[in-house]
C-alpha cells in the first residue's frame, strides 16, 4: 500500500528559529505545539525532516526532541 511522504522543514517550522543570532553549531529548541503538530502529521504519512544544517547536530536535536517515538527521515540539503 502507497503511505503519503509529508516533508517538513526544521527552522522556524519545528523550532525557535530567529529569535537570537543564527549559530550554526546550535539548534533552538523545539517551537510550542511542534510535537502535537509531528503526532498529527505522523498519522498521515513518512515523515520526512530536511534542513541543510550538519547531519550530526540535526539527528541529535531529532532524538533529544522526538524521542525515536515516531519514524522521521532526516533528509539532508547540500548548500553551496
């Protein structure tokens, strides 16, 4: 059976991002109503979290902030 692919971005959908100075060593914490707003999405489809920060700090912040409750693919952007 064909389960729908939901994408979502990180800064600013899944965070606090904008609120102080861009740190690209440091992701903000997680934004009020995203994990509700993840369980929801979750009943829909694979979730798919992409972003062009680095790979190991991203899956840090996924596992202290999800848990591994829910199946999220981390996709990662090469920016130039």
């Amino acid at each position: 059976m064909y389960k729908k692919k939901v994408l979502v971005d990180l800064d600013g959908v899944l965070n606090n991002y904008g609120i102080n100075k861009f740190d690209e060593s440091y992701i903000p914490s997680l934004k009020k109503g995203a994990r509700s707003f993840i369980e929801q999405l979750a009943e829909c489809g694979e979730l798919y979290l992409f972003t062009s920060r680095n790979l190991l700090l991203a899956s840090k912040w996924l596992i202290q902030n999800f848990y591994l409750k829910f199946n999220i693919v981390l996709l990662y952007i090469l920016v130039d």
